[in-house]
C-alpha cells in the first residue's frame, strides 16, 4: 500500500509542486487548504482536496478522525514579510496557533513524521557570506519570528511527545513546473520575478528597484534563487528520510549562488525579449543586503541535486507560467 501524506498547503505555490512531485513518486495525497491564499485550480487532479482551515478546530478533529497518515508536510502559512509587521497577530495565528492544532491532532492519533515549511527568514541579517543551518538565528521581521517559534515547538515536541521533523528553511523560490499548468499567483504579488514578468507581459508599468545603494556589486541586493520543482525533490528526500530513521533535522534549500535585482532584471530582458522599463525606489523595510544559502547538508545528507541552476533556467520555467497565465490561476 503507498503510504498516504497529508499536505496542509497543498493549493499554494510550493504545496502544489510538491503535491505533483509526491504522486509522481507513488504516494497517495491528500491536501487540505482553506483556499484564503491557495487555489483550487493549483491541485492535481489524483490528489483529495479537503477545504478546512486548521483554525476550525472541530473541523480538524473530524478530518483526523476520519483519515489516516503516514506523515504531514505542512506548507499553510502566510509568507510575506511586509504584511507581518502590520499584522503579527494574523500571523502569529496562522503561522503558530494553527499549526499547533495540526500537531496535536497528529499526535492524537499517533502520526509522529512532519515535514515543515521554514524560511531563511529565520536567519535575519546574515553574518556569514553564505549561510549554514548554524547561522545565528535572530529573524528581522514577524514572518521569520513565527517560523521560528514554530521550529522551537517542533524541538519540544521531539523532546516530550516523541515527534520527528525536518524543517526545510528555503531561500527565494520561483520557476514553475515545465508543465505549465502551475506557478506563482499570489495576491497581492510582492516577490521578485513574478513582478519582473508580470512587467514584461504588459501588465505593470515598470518592476521598482528598491534601493541602489546597497554593500553589493551593483548596488542591488543578491538573493538566492531556487527552483521550486528542485525545493519538491528535497522534500520528497526529506519526507523519505524522516519516515525512515525517525531522527528530527533542519536543512537549508538554496542554489548557493546569489543573483542581484538587477542580474534578475536583465535575465528576463533575455528570456523575454521584452524591454522591462525600471524606476529606482527607496529600499524595502527589513531587506538585507546579502542572503546566500549554504545547502551543502542537505546534498550531503539527503543526496539532493538541484536541476536548475542558472538563473536564466529558472526565470525562462517561469515566464513559460507568466507568458500563459498573465492572471495566473483566473485565466
Ligand atoms: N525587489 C525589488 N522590487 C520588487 C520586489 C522585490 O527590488 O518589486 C527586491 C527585494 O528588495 C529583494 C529581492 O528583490 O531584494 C527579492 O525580493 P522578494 O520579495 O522576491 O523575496 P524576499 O527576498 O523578500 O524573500
């Protein structure tokens, strides 16, 4: 019998990709999603879709009682940082209290694998060139402080209750699956190429620079962008892992190479053909210069390979989204 994960999540941008990669790979699915932020049109057709949010509690319980799980990869969040500085408390109950609910009905009913979705937020400003998973952990903004809470709870679970986890800090996904079919549709969209592209399909004026006068070759900060269809592979390898030796772990996902706003800028004006007009704008609040990960563990340790590497590879998988779905999941 395939072993049957839950995927809390599942019809957001990252959920959806690894929902694909896990049936793919065998695994009966079942995602649950309250479709705030997610879309239904996102999630595979093989997999079971359950609209609750896991604040209803009693609608959990009843889920919980009625289903059962080899593991939760759990995805449900919300993810800008911008926004969890005006709203802490939203995203302290999403990102906290309602991932508690999921662990205690788990445990309720003895599923004791997780896999989590963290954020190299938790790293706040960095002080190394690129980042270990030992990094110092001091987030700079309520996203990376609520993702952090949450790994603590995960390590006090492990301790007390006996439940084994990895969290998965990602650097900046993007891309889309070659399908097609999916990619990012978030609202309102705040993240870098999607904006990029959204310019180029003529929908935004111009993609805003913020800020110029940072400590980095062209003045514009460097980030490291992973293909999200290569955080689904870690994933599986993680999931795969914990299901196995039960032991709790934490791994980067990067590329480990850093690309400058205006690097990304450029690259799209060559997978596009598009001129992409820019205006310069101050910086954002909480940005900081440099973030590159370190994800040697993961490839040690899970034996993980991202495919794509070049940032051309991964702008080019997401235009073939843009260019097809300028709406995203409307159209
Ligand atoms: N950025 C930008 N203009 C935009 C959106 C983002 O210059 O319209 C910059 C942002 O300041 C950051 C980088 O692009 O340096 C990546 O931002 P994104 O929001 O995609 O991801 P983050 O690094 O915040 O997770």
């Amino acid at each position: 019998m395939p072993q049957h994960i839950l995927v809390t999540g599942g019809a957001g941008y990252i959920g959806s990709h690894v929902v694909r990669t896990l049936l793919h790979e065998g695994y009966t699915v079942s995602v649950l999603d309250n479709l705030i932020n997610g879309h239904r049109k996102s999630v595979a057709s093989a997999a079971g879709f359950y609209q609750i949010d896991l604040g209803d509690v009693k609608a959990l319980r009843s889920f919980f009682d009625t289903h059962s799980f080899d593991a939760v990869m759990h995805f449900a969040a919300f993810i800008e940082a911008g926004i969890s500085m005006r709203k802490p408390a939203e995203f302290f109950e999403n990102n906290c209290v309602n991932g508690f609910h999921l662990l205690n009905e788990m445990l309720r009913h003895g599923i004791k694998t997780f896999v989590f979705s963290s954020t190299a937020a938790v790293y706040g400003d960095p002080v190394d060139d690129r980042i270990t998973e030992d990094h110092r952990l001091k987030p700079v903004n309520h996203y990376g402080r609520t993702k952090l809470m949450f790994e603590q709870l995960l390590n006090m679970y492990e301790q007390s209750y006996g439940l084994s986890s990895v969290a998965l800090r990602y650097f900046n996904a993007s891309g889309a699956d070659d399908s097609g079919g999916i990619g990012e549709d978030h609202a309102p969209e705040t993240h870098l190429i999607p904006l990029v592209l959204q310019t180029a399909v003529g929908l935004r004026e111009y993609i805003n620079i913020f800020g110029t006068n940072y400590d980095t070759p062209d003045g514009t900060c460097i980030r490291d962008y992973i293909h999200v269809n290569d955080l689904a592979s870690a994933h599986v390898l993680a999931l795969k892992k914990v299901l196995s030796d039960q032991t709790s772990d934490v791994f980067n996902l990067g590329n480990g190479k850093g690309f400058s706003v205006k690097e990304v800028i450029e690259a799209a004006r060559t997978v596009t053909g598009k001129k992409i007009p820019v205006k310069i704008a101050a910086r954002r609040e909480g940005d900081p210069a440099v973030l590159v990960a370190d994800s040697t563990k993961a490839k040690r340790v899970l034996g993980w390979k991202p495919n794509y590497r070049s940032i051309q590879s991964i702008v080019e998988s997401a235009w073939k989204w843009h260019e097809s779905n300028p709406h995203g999941f409307q159209d």
